[in-house]
C-alpha cells in the first residue's frame, strides 16, 4: 500500500523523485507557458505537448526552482468526462512505472476547476486519479523467485515501486481531496485483491483459498463472513455446487461475505459470484489451447469479495451480502458426465447436457439460497459464464442480462460512469424453449445459438420469481490475455461499477 498525503505546500518546497503538472486543454494554451516559466523550467518543451487526455512528456529540471529531478506534463483534455481523468492517471502511473520512482508529487492545484468542468465533486475528481494511479502501478511478480536475475548480476524488479504519492491542493480543497484519495485508494485495493486472486493458478487457489480469501477481506474490512464445507454443501443438498465437484481431489465450499451498515440499511443487496477455480471443462473438455486463462473463471467470486470489501470500508448505508460458490471442474473418474440428471438446491432438476456449462450449475444453488434466506431487494449475479458473450461484444463490455427495466438502467448508467461498461442483451420468454429438457425441468446447455441468453435464461430459472434481478457475464472484460497499459492478466473489472451502482442507490 503505498503512503497517500495531501499538501497545500508550494511545489518549489516539495521533494520528489517526480513532480507530475497536469493540464487541460485550456490551461495549456492559457497558463502553461507562464507556469513552466515561473519554475525555470524551458517553455520550449511545449512545442512536443498536445494535451490530449494521457499525453505526457518528461522534462529534466535542472537548473529550475524545483527540489525534484524530473517533471512530467500530462495532459488531461477537457477534463470533462471521468475517461480522461482515468487516462491521465494511468500515463502518471506508466511513466511512474518507466522510471522507476519511489515518490511523485501530483499538482492538483485546479482540481475544483476540472471537478466543475465534469460536473462532479473534488472529492470524486480525486478518486479518480489516485484509483487510476494505482491500479496503473499494479504488478503480479509475488510468483517470481528473481533467481535468474540474479545470475544474470541483476536485481530482481519489484514491479510497482512507488512508495509515496503527494497531492498538491489549494487549502480550500484539502478537505475533500483527503477524502477523495482515501475512498480512490480503498477501491483501488480492492480491485488489486481481485486481480490477485484471478491471477493465481490453479494448483495455488482452490476452493479453500477463495474462502480464506474472504475470510481475510473480512477481518480487514469488519465484515462477517461464514464458509460451508463440503459435508455441509452435502446437508444442504446443493446439487449444482456438488456435481460440479465430483471429479476434483479438492472439496468445495460456499461462502456468505457479509456487510452491515451501523445504521438501519437502505437496502439488502445480493452479490453472487462464480467461483471456479480451474475450468477445464470437466468430461466435455475444453481444446487445449487458451486452456491456461481458465484459472480466471473465479473472477466473478473474487469482484464480490472485493465489492464487499469496498462497500463496507466506505460505510455505505447498505446491506450488502456476497455469495461464493466455489470448486474447480476436472475430468476425475468420479466426475459428473453427459446425460446427468441432477437436483439443485431449489429442488427444480437440471438435465446436464455439458459439463463445460458448469458455472451456471453452482451460480443456481447459490442463488436460490441467497433469496430463500436473505430475502434481498436485489440480486446481482457475476460470472465469466460464455465464450458466446465475448463473440457478442467482444473483450471490454460486459453482458447485462436482467428481468427489470429501471434496474438495468442504473447498471448501464454505473457502468458508464464507472468506464466498466455493461450492454443490456435480451432475456424474452421465447428464449426459454431453447434449454427445454424432455427428461428434467431444465436443461444446462441450450440450443445452437444465443449462448449467452440461454446461460442467462437458466440462472432466471433459480430467483424463484424475484423482481430485481440481473446478470453480468464478465467473460470478456475480466481478463486481459495482452499486455497494455495495465499489467496482462486479471483486470479487477465489477468493483468499481458495482461500487458506483451502490453508492447511487
């Protein structure tokens, strides 16, 4: 975690490896000549700065007024939208990143003006940028022993180096920016906890270590938090969840995160996340080739963790309430196969048609347990549950699939707002022909086409006729198989746009 502090000092008495002076298009053609002036910095470099939203350019101030080596121009656009601000913010962390410092101070002396600009508090503008700086910085190397740089007469690379980040204010501002940068800063945390968890292989996640996972958010957050073990999964009939388990060595567990406001709750919420651990598709296995990623298809049981984290160490005056299923899906001699018939924990029997469909399988105990016993005013269930969804909409929108209108609006306006972004797919009633089964009430793998629909219309099935009720299918924008901006591999995508759906609730 790196130190966050907020200063109204001059920039001239602060001390950096990095001082980074943000501009908008505006002040760039108004103030930055008078600006870099002022510092004894060369206004030259002006001519090679365009502004545009996370442009950046590196100076060297020697011989200036400043107590710091470098000075990097970045460039935030208009300011108008939260986009820009994000990609201002990760171009700090990439060149943060690039060179390799361990102190940055931000100039955030115009913050109310571009907090105006986009419409949004100081305290939001704030979040923004340190949530963007952040999650920019973040690194998976905890895998890496460093012992081949070593024989190479290397240091190993520790990856995110930063170790302190200065906010430079106006006094009128120093308030709000606090706060913003904290609330940034919890949810950056939270998002690095989901992708270290997707990120870990299979034979170093199991069940048992999604529910120490959240065990551990718990006791950091004040959460409450139980875990069902495998005898106990048996006692509840959970069919799905224990189905699924058949062919793994390692048991299953389910798991219930639980946040309680200190006050009487606007609302109940349930979280549900998929929690398979390794995918291999069971006995109708999946090609080899991509097989690796299948370590990510938890990502919907770590974004609620990581939500429900979030969500009570920013005090949101909401119930929030995280269901994990979790287990991996192997091809074990015991494994459950093609042609299966099997009872749910809601009592409604399922026709397992595939085994690589297995995720709706253990979404549907956890589900139906979840209205059962907390009686939610909402359910929102996430799970990289279709390849179908990506050939939808490719690797960065997620599928939004829900039973009632107004509801996902406001996921589809979180989602915008949040820069996770969700499209509304349909959920009509003919769809419900498609996973028909003529020997169970319902069958796991639909017909030819409407992939992501059918999975959908079969977690529908396990609500027991709830109103408020939506799916996302993260498949696509939960993992990122290349290199970018942000380190390859798990993305952390859910806790910010379910943060922002709560937060305006």
């Amino acid at each position: 975690m790196q130190k966050i502090t907020v200063t109204k000092s001059s920039l001239k008495n602060l001390k950096s490896d990095l001082l980074v002076m943000p501009f908008t298009a505006e002040e760039l053609n108004k103030d930055a000549e008078k600006t870099l002036t002022a510092f004894g910095l060369d206004k030259g470099a002006l001519k090679d700065f365009k502004g545009k939203p996370g442009d950046s350019l590196v100076l060297y101030s020697g011989g200036s007024k400043l107590k710091t080596p470098r000075v990097l121009l970045l460039g935030v656009g208009d300011a108008a939208e939260a986009e820009d601000l994000r990609k201002a913010g990760l171009a700090v962390a990439q060149q943060a990143r690039s060179l390799q410092v361990k102190s940055l101070v931000l100039d955030c002396s115009s913050i109310s003006s571009w907090a105006r600009t986009a419409d949004e508090s100081t305290a939001i503008v704030a979040e923004l940028l340190v949530d963007s700086i952040l999650y920019g910085l973040y690194t998976f190397d905890r895998l890496k022993s460093g012992k081949l740089e070593k024989k190479k007469g290397k240091e190993k690379d520790s990856g995110v180096r930063l170790e302190e980040l200065k906010i430079r204010v106006n006094a009128g501002s120093v308030k709000e920016v606090r706060e913003g940068s904290r609330c940034g800063q919890v949810i950056a945390d939270a998002r690095s906890l989901v992708r270290d968890l997707v990120n870990l292989p299979g034979n170093l996640l199991n069940a048992d270590g999604v529910a120490e996972a959240a065990r551990k958010s718990a006791e950091k957050s004040g959460c409450k938090v139980t875990v069902f073990n495998k005898e106990e999964i048996e006692q509840l009939r959970m069919g799905g969840l224990q189905a699924v388990n058949k062919g793994s060595h390692a048991p299953p567990t389910f798991t219930i995160l639980e946040y309680k406001p200190v006050s009487k709750p606007l609302a109940t919420v349930a979280l549900v996340g998929k929690g398979v651990t390794f995918d291999s598709g069971g006995i109708s296995l999946k090609p080899s080739n991509g097989m690796d990623e299948m370590k990510c298809d938890m990502a919907g049981a770590a974004a609620v963790i990581g939500t429900v984290e979030a969500a009570a160490l920013l005090e949101l005056p909401l119930r929030v309430v995280g269901f994990i299923p979790a287990t991996d899906n192997m091809p074990g001699g015991a494994a459950q196969t093609p042609g299966d018939v099997i009872t749910t924990y809601s009592g409604i029997t399922v026709e397992v048609g595939n085994t690589d469909a297995e995720g709706r399988l253990i979404l549907a105990d956890a589900l139906a347990y979840a209205v059962k016993h907390y009686k939610p005013d909402a359910v929102i269930d996430l799970a990289t549950l279709t390849g179908a969804c990506i050939v939808a909409l490719g690797y960065s929108v997620a599928g939004l699939f829900s039973n009632n209108d107004r509801f996902a609006g406001k996921i589809y306006e979180a989602g915008r707002k949040s820069g996770e972004k969700v499209w509304r797919m349909p959920v009509w009633e003919e769809y419900d022909e498609l996973i028909k089964s003529e020997v169970a009430d319902v069958h796991n793998a639909g017909a030819k086409g409407a992939g992501s629909i059918t999975a959908a219309k079969f977690l529908e099935k396990f609500i027991d006729g709830h109103k408020t009720w939506a799916h996302l299918d993260i498949a696509g924008p939960a993992f990122s198989a290349k290199k970018g901006k942000t380190a390859q591999g798990g993305t952390g995508f859910g806790v910010r746009l379910l943060i922002d759906l709560l937060r305006d609730w």
